[in-house]
C-alpha cells in the first residue's frame, strides 16, 4: 500500500505492508520519510493519592513511551468534568471541596494517539479531623446500598483523619470482608484489639485515677 504525503510541494512516499495499515500501527512521517507507531500505548495500571501542603498529590507510574499524560476525575462514576494535561505523571490538584468523594482516570499520549481510560480511582480529599466521624456514617450508609468500594473510601478516610479509633478499624475490616480482601480485614482486626487494649490502659492510668483524695478536716 502506498500513502502520499505532501510537504512544501514536495511529494513523499511511504510504503507499508498490508497488515500494517489495516492494523492502523504505521503512519507516514515528515520530509525524511520512514513510518511512526500510532499504535495507542496502554494506561496507567495504578494510582496513588498523597495529602501535601498544596492541595492532593495524585502520580501513577509512568508509561514507558508516553510524551503526556490526562488526568480526569469528578463526582459522578465515568462523568468526568475535570481534566488536566502534564508531561509528569504526577499532578498537584488545589481547591478540592473537603469530604467529597471524587472519581479519578488517567490516559496515555503520544504525539499520535490516546491510550484507553484507566481504572477509576474513587478517593476522598479531607484534612480536618473533626470530619472523621461524618466518614464513618457515610461508610455505613453506603454499606447499607452495596456500595462497599466507596464505603471502603470514606471509612478509610474516617482512619486517616483518626488513626486511634478501633471503631473505625473493626467497620474497615466488616466492609473488606464484603469485598473478599479477608487478609487485609484481619488485619484491621488485629490492630482494633490493639487499639482498643491501649485505651484500657489510657483509661485506668489517667492522673486524676492515681491522685488519692482527701478532706480537708483542719
């Protein structure tokens, strides 16, 4: 097959193998000639989700071939209303509404084409730690509907506000057990008993349990 290609009035040929075009993986370059992959590379197979100082760090290993990256996400499953192009595969995102659970998707570029969508990351972005227990009442809720990937999210979220709540951990390791992640639950579960033998301790150590009281009789 032959595919022309005009630059400045000069007239370049390619030629490519049948498979290849109908394939669509070659396509004719500029004035040197030669072919160019338009073959789409595939996504990103992971995402991760930092707190920093700026606002939520989100990066995924990078793609090996890939000159960019687009990065969606939003509050609705596949409805995506935000979108960021970087050549890192690592974005700061500023003025996220704390507590809100959000969707993430990230795709693939090269020069020629987009990758496929990735797998879609739910997360939610909070800081303040008053807000750990709202977490935990919307993991149940959601729990209650069969949504146990994103009340896997909130409750997850309730912990990272609030690491020493054992509640927290045995409601973590409930919903884990929905999902089939028993390793991961009883995990939790061990940690919960800890937890929950170290407030016994706080408890019964406090100051004011070990200061005899007395009165005043003078």
């Amino acid at each position: 097959m032959i595919l022309r290609y005009k630059n400045k009035g000069v007239m370049l040929l390619c030629i490519s193998t049948l498979w290849a075009a109908t394939l669509g993986l070659v396509s004719c370059s500029g004035p040197k000639g030669g072919f160019e992959s338009t073959a789409a590379l595939p996504p990103p197979k992971e995402m991760r989700f930092e707190t920093v100082d700026q606002g939520l760090l989100v990066s995924w290993p990078a793609v090996f071939g890939a000159s960019k990256y687009t990065l969606f996400w939003g509050p609705e499953k596949h409805e995506y209303r935000k979108i960021v192009e970087t050549s890192s595969p690592a974005v700061i995102i500023k003025g996220l509404r704390e507590g809100e659970l959000n969707y993430f998707a990230v795709t693939s570029l090269t020069p020629h084409v987009e990758s496929a969508f990735s797998e879609e990351y739910p997360f939610v972005f909070d800081t303040d730690p008053r807000n750990a227990s709202n977490h935990l009442e919307m993991a149940l809720q959601l729990e209650t509907t069969g949504n146990f990937v994103e009340a896997l999210v909130h409750i997850t979220t309730a912990i990272k506000l609030d690491s020493d709540n054992s509640e927290f951990y045995r409601k973590r390791a409930s919903i884990k057990e929905r999902l089939g992640m028993n390793t991961e639950a009883e995990k939790d579960l061990a940690t919960a008993a800890k937890l929950s033998v170290k407030a016994r301790y706080l408890s019964k150590n406090r100051p004011e349990n070990l200061v005899s009281t007395v009165r005043d009789q003078f």
